[in-house]
C-alpha cells in the first residue's frame, strides 16, 4: 500500500473529485456521490484527464483505499442486527441473495454468454453491496481489471436506476407500509450509499429499515466471497490449479479478516458512538474514492468492447430482481 512519488498526481485528482463529487450530491441527492464520482470520472477520464502521469495513482486509489472501506465496517455491523429484522426478514434477505446470484448465473451463461468470473462478479455487485462486494470478490476469483470496472460501472448505474425508480414503486405497491418499503430497497439497491439515498426520497423510517435490510446483505459478504472461491476452483483451468498457493493466500484477504473481528468485537462490546460514526464515513468516502478512480480508468474502449451487452445484462438483472424481491417480500413478509 506503499505510496510511490509517481502515484501522488493520480491519487490527488482522485480525491479531489470525490470530495467535488460529495459537495454536488448535496444538490444532487438522487444521484448521490458514488453515482455522479463515476460518471464525472467516466467523462473527465476520457476527455480531460488523459496523460500517462496520472495512471499510477489512479489505479492505487482504484484498489487499496476500497479495502479499508471494506474493513472498517465492520465496525458499523452487529450481530443484534439480525435479532431487529426477525426469522422471516433473514429467511427474505437469504433467499433473495441466492435467487439473484442464482438469476445472474443463468443470465450470464445462456442469454449474455459472459465469463464465469464476470457472472461472479456481477453477482456479488447485485445481491451483496455494489463496488465494495465486487472490489472483495474480484482478487479472491482473480479476476481481470478490465472485467472488475466493467461490472461496477455496470452495477452503479442500475443502482443508480433503482434510486430513481424504487420510491414511487415502493409507493405504488406496499402504500405507506414502512417495513415493506424498508424491505424493497433494502433488499434490492446496490450500495449502501444507494440505498440510504433511495430510502431517503420515502422517508426517515424507511432508511432505517432498508439500512438494517442492506447490513444483514453486507454481513454476509464473506460467505458470498467463499462460496466464489470454492465454485472458482472447481471451474478453473489446470493453470489456475496450478497457482492454488496464490488461491490460497487470495483466499483471505486482510480486509475481510479486518470486516470479520470489526464486526465481532462490535457485537460483543460497546463501541463508543463516535467510533461507528467515523468508521461509516470513512467507509463511505472510500467508496466514492473507489468509484471516482473506477470512472477516471474506465475508458471507452472498455466501454465500447462490452458496454452494450453488459448495460442490458445489468438492468435485466435489477428488473427481476425487484420482481423477485416484491414477491418474496408478500411470502415472507
């Protein structure tokens, strides 16, 4: 994680469109600032921002700083949450992750005919948390770059879609049952940034549901990533077979081990208030640093090659799953 002196103007640019990209989501909040961070990163990238000098630092902004997001919060997770949401708000949340991954797999094999590790990676955006979950799965499958900022910028903008999309839905269908609500968007929105934004066009009490709604999803990011891992290696090629040393050091990320003992020391003691505060903000910030340097790197070459195919593999991803969502929530809910 060492910051080497060519790598400071790219990092510099990154941050400071992510601190111009939370400034205009005060102004913008349907957006919100991981939105509007990718796509200003997108158009500066490949209009303004094109010199060699700032790569470096742009890729280091792209990989580490999303692994201490990832980390610290842990810190912002309990297992009492669990305990707030009851039996059937588990069984929904569990049920809805499988038939997404589920949903994404099929898709990705028989309609879209993508890679398996890009069916992974769009999974684990989808049912899990967006950038974070796909930044977390990407080194353990050892995935391409390429495919990794494809499927961000893929599952943002759905999410970004749902943002827009979800409050008058939620409205139209559950009426001004805030649980419900709190479930859809929960239940179904990308990131977590997304999802509080989303929840805060209904109203307060649905934000906090669809928080406690997206966390549960968040928590059980690690067994998505193993879950991965393991279907990787039986799919994989002798080559990869032959590197199982690096699958295994791969395996265990330090920022998953750093989200796990986060979130079992905030389980079982008081952390001070102030402690989760800050270990919320700097998770959210480094997701908008993660999707400022994803856009800044996304060219349109990139863009061109698969944009199309994966634009529409996304958003039919994110139409059955609010179908699947909105069903599940009338069986269990």
């Amino acid at each position: 994680m060492t910051i080497k002196k060519a790598q400071v103007k790219g990092i510099v640019l990154v941050l400071l469109l992510s601190v111009l990209s939370q400034f205009l989501a005060k102004f913008l909040p349907q957006l919100g600032a991981e939105g509007i961070a990718m796509l200003l990163g997108i158009l500066l990238g490949n209009l303004v921002f094109t010199n060699e000098h700032y790569a470096a630092g742009v890729k280091w902004s792209e990989k580490y700083p999303i692994e201490i997001g990832i980390a610290v919060l842990g810190a912002t997770l309990t297992f009492q949450t669990i305990a707030e949401l009851g039996f059937q708000g588990v069984l929904f949340i569990i049920c809805n992750m499988i038939l997404v991954i589920a949903t994404v797999f099929l898709l990705g094999r028989y309609v879209f005919h993508v890679s398996l590790k890009e069916s992974m990676l769009m999974g684990a955006g989808n049912a899990v948390c967006g950038s974070s979950a796909i930044a977390a799965v990407a080194p353990a499958i050892q995935a391409k770059d390429d495919d990794r900022r494809t499927a961000v910028a893929t599952v943002s903008l759905t999410g970004m879609l749902l943002l827009l999309t979800l409050p008058a839905l939620s409205h139209l269908i559950f009426g001004s049952h805030n649980l419900l609500s709190g479930a859809l968007v929960g239940g179904t929105v990308q990131s977590v940034g997304q999802v509080v934004g989303t929840a805060a066009l209904i109203n307060p009490t649905v934000v906090t549901f669809a928080t406690l709604f997206k966390l549960l999803r968040v928590m059980l990011l690690v067994v998505v990533v193993f879950s991965f891992v393991t279907i990787a290696k039986k799919a994989s090629t002798k080559e990869v077979v032959e590197e199982e040393h690096q699958a295994k050091i791969t395996l265990l990320p330090w920022y998953l081990i750093a989200f796990v003992l986060l979130l079992v020391i905030n389980s079982l003691t008081t952390l001070p208030s102030v402690f989760h505060d800050i270990a919320h903000q700097i998770a959210s910030f480094f997701g908008v640093v993660n999707l400022a340097a994803i856009g800044l790197n996304l060219k349109w070459s990139v863009i061109k090659k698969s944009g199309v195919k994966f634009l529409s593999f996304g958003f039919l991803v994110g139409l059955i799953q609010v179908i699947l969502a909105i069903v599940l929530i009338k069986l269990f809910l």
